[in-house]
C-alpha cells in the first residue's frame, strides 16, 4: 500500500489536508488531483484540472448531482 503524509491545513490550522484522486475523461486513475480541508467549516481545497491549479474552489455536493458523471467526483 502506497503512503503519502497528510499535511495540517495552513489556512484553519484544525484539519489536514487529504489527498484525492480521480479518473480522466480517458479513464486513466489521475492521483492526488486535488488536496481538500477535512475541516467542514474551512473547505479550503487545491484542484489540478487541465495542467492549472486551482484554489479554494466551491466545493459541491455530489449526492445533489441528477445526472450520472462519467469518471469519479469529489
């Protein structure tokens, strides 16, 4: 099994950032796309999408999501 460190989010200081990954629109397994607060009420997050990165993004609900998504979500 791979380990990768967890990091206390620099913004709130109570939670950690935790790596996430996702499929491309290819289907190959993209790790660590994007690092998310485990703090609920920070939400700050890191996203890589296209080659550029992005910072604290709305985060969405997934489970609000009517249609099917091709790949993973957040």
């Amino acid at each position: 099994m791979e380990q990768c460190c967890i990091h206390k989010c620099q913004k709130c200081h109570i939670g950690d950032l935790v790596p996430l990954s996702d499929f491309g629109s290819q289907g190959a397994s993209i790790k660590y796309k994007a690092w998310v607060c485990t703090n609920p009420e920070c939400g700050y997050n890191i996203k890589i999408r296209n080659g550029d990165i992005y910072i604290n993004e709305p985060i969405m609900n997934g489970a609000n999501n009517s249609r099917p998504r091709q790949g993973g979500t957040f």
